[in-house]
C-alpha cells in the first residue's frame, strides 16, 4: 500500500516511474511537516507520451523535516550519527494522510532530486544483523529501487537468485546500508576524473591494476566472441556476443598500439568494456543502457578479441 501511497496509479511499474536517478539517505523521526500547495499532485518529471493521460490518486505533497545522518559510512547503530535537519517533499495518497511519514527508528528513503528539490520516492526500516552491521530487507523496497540486484542472502541461509519473494524455499535477502552510496558520502567518493583538455593525457600502463571510478554513458553493443568458444558441432561463422560499454565525455588515458596484443587499439581511451562479476550484477547494469552512471572498479587492458573496447573494468560498483 506504501508503493500505491507513494508513486502514481499509472500502468507502470515504480521502478519503472521512479528508479532512475534515485539517491539514498539515513533518516529518523519527523521534526516537522506541512502540507504545501503545488500547480499538480503528479511528480514534476512525469510527462504523458503522445495519447497518453497521466492520472495520479495522489491528493498533493508535504514537505517533511527529518533528522538525517550526514556521517559518512555510517554502518553501526553505536557509530555516531551526526544528525542535521533534511527538507524533502513526499507525495501524499488519495486520503491525504500525513502519519505515514513520520518514521520511528532509523529508515532508508530512496528520493530524486529535481531542480534543487528533493522528493521522497520511497523508504524501509533499517535492521540490525547479526554482525550489527544495518541493513534493510524489505523486498517491496529492494524491487522498486533496484537494489535488490545487489542483495545478499541472510547469514546462515542459502543463496537463491531465482526467488520473488521470500518464503520457505526463498530466504530473505539483503542490502547493507554501508555499501549504499549516501548523498552525505559524496565528498570521499574516489573518482578519476578524465583530464581536462589542456592537460596531458595519461598513459593506461599507469592505471591498470587501480581502482577508479569513472562517469560515463551506458551502453550495449555487440562484439567478437572469444576464439576458444565451443560451440559443439555446429558451423559458426565470426560469432557475436553482448557486452556492456562506458563511454567517457573525454579519453581517459593513451595506451601505445605499439606495445599492446590487440589488433584494434583506440589510442585516447574514451570506451571501456564492463565485466560484472555475476548474472545478477550483469542484468543490473543492462537495466542503466543510455543513462549516465558512475561505475566503480579495476582497469586492465582488453582481452583482444573484443574490438569495441581497448580497456576493460572489472566492476565493484555502481551508483
């Protein structure tokens, strides 16, 4: 009932609707909240397609005042907080009710920001393991955020990615708070920023083997497959398969055709090649195709079947 409260009565998914572009913060209690009046009861990026006609249950917005942790890599209830006042919009449901917002403990709240504006798109109570590392679990809120890509199974259960809910056969999963990157963390986030124009661009000898995080365009493209694939009896002429691409607004380093095993080499790095570390990390990626997402991991060179791309990322993270 939450999710209907909270996104649109459209024939859309939530996470199809609001998961784009989402930001996470910790957040506890309510200092204070008051309805206010909007020009429409419908998010301001929701725009109807050519015969569509968005019609939303939703009866306005309030703007709340919670009591949000700004420290970063907040992982432990005995960690200190460092609480500051935090203004966010939440779309109210058809009855207008406010007590739903009012969040006792500490919760997750999944929001977008919006020409300076945050909106409240959705939220979880966070739990404690039994490690006393915070976590959340409820699987409407890992769904329509898309976290749930990144979940893990409890302790002492057995892993199952094929499970929609949980149940006897399906364990609950979870996502801990501490690997979520918080707005209040981006200032030690590591990025490698391409370098500017009128510097110097880098040799990729010096960045292979690091962990960097670049931001850049998502995309999938299709590429040589590896010449040791086997294919049983069958007669495969140039076989293809899927890979997943950045492409950076700038090159990222300068690689020497040279000194390289590959056939193809482009010499201003702007295109590296993703490697996922599983299924799961794989499809969650694929669902980020044509936005611009900052990917975290370790750089090597290709493998040189792949033309499309001179580097390749083993990924850690994405945000």
């Amino acid at each position: 009932m939450k999710t209907m409260l909270i996104c649109l009565a459209f024939a859309f998914s939530l996470k199809a609707v609001c998961a784009d572009n989402l930001e996470y913060a910790i957040v506890s209690g309510v200092e204070s909240l008051q309805r206010v009046w909007t020009a429409s009861s419908l998010f301001p990026w929701d725009r109807a397609a050519p015969g569509e006609v968005l019609v939303s249950l939703s009866c306005g917005f309030a703007r709340v005042v919670y009591a949000r942790v700004t420290t970063p890599g907040f992982a432990r209830l005995n960690d200190d907080p460092n609480p500051k006042p935090w203004k966010v919009l939440v779309q109210l449901g058809h009855y207008c009710k406010l007590n739903e917002f009012v969040l006792d403990g500490w919760h997750l709240v999944a929001y977008r920001t919006w020409k300076g504006q945050d909106y409240l798109i959705t939220f979880a109570e966070i739990r404690v393991g039994e490690d006393e590392r915070l976590y959340v679990d409820d699987p409407d809120f890992l769904e329509e955020t898309g976290l749930g890509d990144h979940s893990v199974p409890a302790a002492g259960t057995a892993d199952s990615t094929d499970c929609a809910q949980p149940g006897p056969d399906c364990p609950p999963r979870r996502v801990y708070v501490d690997t979520i990157p918080m707005q209040a963390n981006k200032s030690t986030q590591r990025t490698h920023e391409t370098p500017p124009a009128d510097q110097p661009t880098p040799a990729c000898s010096d960045l292979a083997g690091k962990v960097v995080s670049l931001r850049g365009k998502i995309s999938r493209k299709h590429d040589h497959m590896s010449p040791d694939a086997d294919f049983g009896d069958a007669l495969v002429i140039d076989p293809m398969e899927d890979v997943l691409l950045i492409t950076l607004p700038r090159p990222l380093c300068a690689i020497d055709s040279e000194s390289s095993n590959r056939p193809v080499v482009e010499s201003g790095v702007t295109i590296i090649e993703l490697s996922p570390r599983t299924a799961r990390e794989w499809n969650a990626i694929r669902r980020h195709v044509g936005h611009e997402k900052i990917i975290e991991g370790t750089l090597s060179e290709n493998v040189w079947w792949h033309y499309e791309a001179t580097l390749k990322m083993d990924v850690q993270r994405v945000r």
